[in-house]
C-alpha cells in the first residue's frame, strides 16, 4: 500500500480519493474473473488498468458504474457506496461519471448534435436551448469537430466516432471518466490522437480518469499510475517507467 494511502486512512481523510475498489470479487459460475480485486483513484489522477483479452476489465467496469453486481467486496465513489444504491440514486450518480464505451454506443439513427443532447435529455438536465446549443459546440470544440455537427454517424470515420463518443462524455462535465479501450481498432496516428485528447480533456476539466488499456503507446500517455490485473487481482501498481522494469514476468511483458 502506498504511503499516501495509508495517511488518508489513519486520518480517516478520504476527500482525496475519488474511486476506492476493494477486495472486490465475481464469478460467472465457474468461471472466476475478479478475485480480490482492490484499485484507488485520486483526484485528478490518471489511471491505467492493464490487463489481458478476457481478464475482466469491462466486467472491472461494468461493476463500477452499477451494470453488473459483484459477488462480494466494496466500491466507494466521491464518497457513496455504489454497491448499496438502488437504481435510482445509480442514475443521479452515473451524472457524475463518464463512460466511453468500447464500441462508441452513438446511437446511428441520430445526427451528431442529437448524440450529444441525449445525456442531458437522459438525466432531465434543463438547459435553455441556446445554453444547450453552446454545451454541444463546446464539447465539439474540445475534440476539434465542430464541422461535425449535422452530420450522421455513419459519415463519420471511426476516429471520428471515437472523438464524438468522447465529446458526449464530455457533456455532462463529468467528475470521473472511465474509458474502456479508448483506442481498440483504431490505427497507430489515431490512437496517438485520441490519446493525446484524452490528456488534453484531463487537464482541462481536471477530471480523474481510469483508462482501460492494453495500447502501450496509449498507457504511455496517458497514465499517471499503471495498475496491473493479473488472475482477478491487482497485482502490481506504479509508474509506466517503475513496472517496466517490474519482478514480474507477466507485467515486464506488457513493456517488451
Ligand atoms: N455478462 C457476462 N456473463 C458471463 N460471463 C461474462 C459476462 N461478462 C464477461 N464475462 C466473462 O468474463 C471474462 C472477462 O471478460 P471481460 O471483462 O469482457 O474481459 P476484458 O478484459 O477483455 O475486457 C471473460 O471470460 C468473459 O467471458
Ligand atoms: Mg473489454
């Protein structure tokens, strides 16, 4: 455990800690994806989740936003056990958080500036019209697609897609962006593109993020602390530099 993690619970601070997973576990039958699993996030922070195809990373996700219910553990978020709201207070919560979808979810039967209205009609966030017009044109401005506006989805190329999906995160100014993948079946320029965006964003909103990832010229941008999972539980946290050179066969080899 870090230092700094251990002062905010000796001193009871946890002000500081904007994500807080513990021990958290969940089985399909016998199938056992996350064993123990623990991860805290920090205000403003960064954070890479790493792990391999099928380690259980969208499930990781899946749990954190309220889509999917472990089996035991907790999961405390700005504060609040998610694990025992009811769907409600889920839906008021999920304001607060962002999620960028691994396929985008824009819905194709929209135009751009629709996609990007339906959270605030979602969660009943009235805006006067022209306020809600500036919002879309904002968070189009922060993707550099502002031309987009009119257009469908379908006219758009997938980074493209990947940048409005992101800029409809962006709309509800989240506090928490969990990206899932955020450059998967994107070419190399793209994925340098859109990970360069998604630090711009951070910086920007100070927005404290968990990106899932397993790009590791994506994980070099973006990420602040890398954590490793490995059999259902984190097993190596630190720096891109630090699990590098890790004792760990399985996480050196992310870096090789
Ligand atoms: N809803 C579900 N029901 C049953 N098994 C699931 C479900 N979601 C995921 N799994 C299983 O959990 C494991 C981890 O999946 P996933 O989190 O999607 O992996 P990844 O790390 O590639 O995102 C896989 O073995 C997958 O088959
Ligand atoms: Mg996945």
């Amino acid at each position: 455990m870090k230092e700094q993690e251990q002062a905010y619970q000796t001193q009871g601070l946890q002000q500081d800690l904007v994500l807080d997973i513990r021990d958290l576990h969940i089985a399909f039958g016998s199938n056992v994806v996350l064993n123990g699993f623990d991860l805290q996030l920090h205000k403003g922070e960064c954070k890479v989740v790493l792990g391999r195809s099928g380690s259980g990373k969208s499930v990781l996700i899946k749990c954190v936003i309220g889509l999917l219910k472990p089996d035991s553990g907790s999961i405390n978020m700005l504060g609040h056990d998610i694990l025992a709201m009811d769907s409600d207070d889920l839906d008021k919560m999920r304001v607060r958080i962002g999620f960028l979808f691994q396929g985008n979810a824009l819905y194709d039967s929209m135009t751009v500036r629709e996609n990007l209205e339906f959270p605030m009609r979602r969660h009943h966030i009235d805006l006067a019209d022209q306020s809600a017009d500036e919002r879309v044109m904002e968070a189009l401005e922060n993707v550099g697609l502002e031309h987009t506006v009119d257009m469908m989805p379908a006219e758009l190329s997938g980074g493209m897609k990947k940048r409005i999906a992101l800029a409809r995160t962006l709309i509800l100014k989240p506090d928490i962006i969990l990206y899932d993948e955020p450059t998967s079946g994107l070419d190399p320029v793209t994925s340098r593109e859109i990970a360069h965006l998604i630090t711009e964003v951070q910086e920007k909103y100070k927005t404290s993020s968990i990106v899932i990832s397993h790009d590791m010229g994506c994980v070099q941008t973006v990420a602040d602390r890398i954590a490793v999972l490995l059999d259902g539980k984190c097993c190596a946290e630190g720096t891109y530099d630090e699990l590098a050179k890790s004792d760990i066969k399985e996480v050196r080899e992310f870096f090789e």
